[in-house]
C-alpha cells in the first residue's frame, strides 16, 4: 500500500492540514488514507522545500510529477543505490569535461552489477524530470549569469512629504549552482543596471564566462533575433571585467527561464515578507533583501540533498574568473571635431584636450569617465589623458 497513489485534490488538502499543524493521525483519519502514505507525501514535502503557496499553483500533472516517490524505503535495493548516485552526478556535470559516459563508468566501477549505460541514462532522465517538474537545462560551473527586473516593484516612502516611491527588483543567478543575488535600485537606467550587475558579480566574489540580460534597454539598444544591439556602455564594462555579453535571443523562452524562476521563487518567499513593511530608504529594503537572500540560498534545491549556496561554494565559486583590483568607472561619451589647433572640445567640462595632428578636421568619438578621457577615431584609440573637470 506504500506504492499507492492519490489523487492530487486530496494530496493538496493533505498538505495544507499539515500547513495547519494537525497530526498525522489526524489527516490519516481525516482523509481516509493509511499512515504510510501520509507519512511519504510529507516526508517528500520537506524533501522539496517549497512554499505550500508555490505547489497549490501547479497543475495535477505536474503535481503528480513532483511528487514521484523518492522515498528510499520504497525502491528496490538496486534502484537505491542508483536513485542516490544521481544527486552527485548532478553535481559533477556541472564541471567542465565531466560527460554521462564517465559518470556510467564511475558508476559501474563501485557497481560492478550495476545497469548498462543505456538504461542508466534513461532512468538519470526520467530523475531530472521527476525531481524538477519545471525546464530542465544543463549548465557548466562558472558559464552564465542571468539577469534581470522582476515585474513588481517595491515602495520607498518620502519622510518630509510621505510621497510613495516605486523601485526596482534586480535579480542575477549564476546558472549552474542557481546561487542568487538580488538588489532594489532606484531605475532600470544603464546606471543602475551597470552597477546592479557590477554588485553581483562582487557578491559572487568572481566573473562568469558570459553574462546574459534579458532584451533590457539598459543592455541591448537594438533587439535583434540574431544579432542584438549592445549598449555601448555595457559593452564596455563587459571588457573591463574580462566577460561576454550574450543577450537572451527573442522568442527562446528557455534562455531566461532560469532567471524568471529565481524571481519567481524569491518573491514567493520574500516579496510576501516585504510587501506589508513601510521603508523609508533604499538602504532599508536591500537589509530586508538580503536576509530573504540568505534563506532562499540556503534553502535545499527541490529533491536534492544539497543548497545553492552548498553547491556554490563546492563547484562553481572556484570557476569564477578573477575580480579586477578596482570597480569600473562608469564612462560617458560625445562626439566632436578636431579643430584646426589640434584640440577636442568636451562639453561637459568646457575643456580642451590635444590629439595627433593627422586627425585635423576628423569626426572623432570621446569616452570620458570620472578620471580620463579617450578619443577614438573609426574604433582607434587615438589619444588618452587624465580628466580635468574645469574650464
């Protein structure tokens, strides 16, 4: 009777009776199910660590799915010893040159009457489906960064006029542990999001191989099914850490649904905290971020025996690139023409600074951050030289 399945209505209700803290015996009686299966479908809810909100928004299928029976004293002794390899091998794919073929034989060499490779690979599929009713995608330790906004905002509210603010919900997830940062800031502008993703990256202690927004205007100037636009300034910040910039392609809904569902989860388990709190600073809201951030990172991944913070610290931080020594300045730029005396105006500080004379009369493009200014001519860098921000 342990094997027995139930509908899903009553699994529902099985869950929020023990939500209410009624006793097992109770919903035993209560729904006319033996103790056995009371007592599996509430072990596998530990096991999944989801909020009861989260699952009674799943279809029958999927809660069907999720709720496949994991529970070791319900398989046989050879699917055991299977059924507990998987958690590790999960781990171990996301390293680079880890393949299934050298998992099968790491397998096979301590199960020496274990399954054959075929088999082995069909029941690691049927594993990832089951645990994780929701895309299931492969990603390599320290590969990608997702990010993005959430949808909702959170308020800010104005001590002398008691004016209420929106600000926004940044959110970054590396795409292997699923370790996850996330931040409110006053805009979605090329400012903010710069230095949102920049806070991450410090968060992570280290630089993934790529980074991937989703089609924001602070990211992408140009949406393109190919080939998108990048913002000139992201492009540039991507060059000082050393990363790639590979925007989500339109219409490829696998390529942020990692991202949306970090926003998805963290606003189910912290949003609902937050949304009732008066803040009157954006220091305030990004306290009360951080401690759901803590929770959400140490909370155990859906049927695995581990977090995203243990899986973090034990393979991805370590393929992180390094940081650079200082932040990046954040650059502006302007175009001009070099006049007659060789000089370039900048505006911005009613300034002169020299070039090589052979650029005379050339439309040249200037980057300028707080500290220097450099003049470009056709993608050249044709000058450098400290910033003076005076007349």
């Amino acid at each position: 009777m342990a094997n027995k399945t139930i509908v899903m209505s009553k699994l529902k209700r099985l869950l929020q009776l023990h939500s209410q803290g009624k006793s097992k015996l109770f919903i035993s009686k209560y729904l006319e199910l033996s103790r056995n299966i009371v007592d599996k479908y509430i072990l596998q809810y530990r096991l999944l660590d989801l909020p009861l909100e989260e699952i009674e928004k799943l279809t029958d299928t999927d809660l069907d799915k999720l709720f496949f029976v994991q529970v070791k004293e319900d398989l046989a002794p050879r699917q055991k010893v299977l059924y507990s390899f998987f958690p590790y091998m999960e781990k171990e794919l996301r390293k680079t040159g880890v393949t299934r073929q050298l998992m099968w034989e790491e397998y096979i060499s301590k199960h020496p009457d274990g399954i054959k490779r075929s088999q082995f690979n069909e029941h690691y599929n049927r594993w990832c489906k089951k645990v994780n009713p929701v895309m299931h995608m492969s990603h390599k330790a320290g590969d990608k960064m997702y990010v993005n906004y959430a949808g909702k905002t959170l308020q800010l509210v104005d001590k002398d006029s008691a004016e209420v603010h929106q600000v926004q919900f940044f959110v970054a997830i590396l795409g292997s542990s699923q370790y996850t940062y996330a931040e409110a800031s006053l805009s979605q502008g090329k400012e903010d999001f710069i230095s949102s993703v920049e806070n991450a990256l410090h968060f992570f202690g280290g630089v993934p191989a790529a980074i991937v927004p989703d089609n924001l205007r602070s990211a992408v100037t140009k949406s393109n099914r190919y080939e998108p636009t990048l913002n000139e300034t992201f492009f540039d910040f991507a060059e000082y850490y050393g990363t790639t910039i590979l925007p989500a392609r339109a219409f490829k809904p696998r390529d942020k649904s990692l991202v949306e569902g970090a926003v998805k989860i963290l606003y189910t388990r912290g949003y609902s905290t937050l949304r009732d709190k008066i803040f009157f600073s954006l220091k305030e809201v990004n306290v009360a971020i951080r401690e759901a951030l803590k929770a959400h990172n140490s909370a155990k991944l859906s049927g695995r025996p581990y977090s995203r913070q243990g899986l973090f610290t034990e393979v991805e931080k370590q393929t992180l690139s390094p940081l650079p020594i200082k932040r990046y300045e954040l650059k502006q730029q302007s175009f001009a023409t070099v006049m007659l005396n060789g000089h370039v105006y900048l505006g911005q500080d009613k300034h002169y600074y020299s070039v090589p004379y052979q650029f005379i009369r050339k439309k040249v493009k200037l980057l300028y951050s707080a500290g220097q200014v450099k003049v470009y001519y056709k993608y050249n860098r044709i000058a450098i030289h400290p910033r003076e921000p005076k007349p």
